[in-house]
C-alpha cells in the first residue's frame, strides 16, 4: 500500500499532437491531441515528427508526466467508472504552436480547464495507465457517506409547510 501512496503517484507520458491542413479561408490548420503514450526519452527530449503525409503531421512531445494527488481522487474514480475512461490535456499556443503542457485523469479538473476557457482534448486512457490509476484509487479513495433524507413536515417554517 505505501508504493501506491509514494513512489507511483507520477507517470512518464508524451504526448501526440496532430495538425491538419484545412481548406479554409479563415483557418489554414487544426491542432488536435491525438492520443499518449508512456514516455521512455529522457527528459529534456525534443518534440520531434512521427508521421508526416500529404496535410497531415504527428509530432511527440516527451517530457510530460501526469501527478495524481489525493485532492482530485474522487474525479479520478468518475474518470475510472465511466464508459470510456480520458486523459485531458491542456495545450496552447506557443510560437504558433500548439504545445502540450498539462496531463490530468480528474473529470473535475479537465472540466475546471476547459471551463476556464483553455484548449482541452481528451484522449482514451491507456490500458496499463487504467489499472495504474485504479490501485491509487483504491488506496485513497472513500466515498462520502449519505446524508439522511429530511422530509418535510408541517412544522417546519418553509414555503411549505408555513404556519399562520
């Protein structure tokens, strides 16, 4: 239970990000992140060209890892219990590129980015990250107990049960 806790909390990821020639008067590509995968290069690893066709360029950028901490546990189990488990990552425009820079598997944190107005994508989790994700879970998760139903009755001084 303590390696769940200290020495697996963070993960070694790299992004791919795609962009797409368009033909569009306003718009002359779309950036998109097209999926991750667990990073192997060292860390000051340059984003490199994985796949170059006609109007169409994959670029990896290593370097990136994703931290979970006990403060979004309980958006990583919404993440981990829904149909089709995401990584979100938040990328922006960096000399006219669109650059990776923060991993999440929190629905509250994704949705706290993309609500704040940033660039989100999300991406299909990895199978090995999955269970990953799934022993923090079950290390530091615990789901609040329910709150007793209160019913109303003619004693209480709402809009309800008002006594005149």
């Amino acid at each position: 239970m303590t390696d769940v806790l200290s020495a697996s909390r963070s993960y070694p990821l790299a992004v791919i990000m795609q962009r797409t020639a368009l033909t569009n008067r306003w718009v002359g590509e779309q950036w998109e992140v097209k999926g991750i995968v667990r990073d192997s290069s060292p860390e000051a690893a340059e984003p490199r060209v994985i796949v170059q066709s006609a109007g169409c360029t994959q670029f990896l950028y290593p370097g990136h890892r994703l931290e979970l901490t006990r403060d979004e546990v309980e958006g990583y189990y919404l993440n981990i219990t829904s149909p089709e488990p995401k990584v979100f990552v938040l990328w922006r425009w960096i000399d006219e590129t669109a650059k990776p820079q923060r991993l999440t598997v929190s629905y509250g944190e994704g949705t706290r980015w993309a609500d704040s107005g940033e660039q989100v994508d999300g991406v299909q989790v990895p199978p090995e990250l999955l269970g990953w994700m799934a022993a923090f879970v079950d290390a530091n998760y615990r789901p609040e107990a329910p709150k007793p139903r209160r019913y109303a009755s003619s004693r209480d001084k709402g809009r309800m049960g008002r006594q005149e």
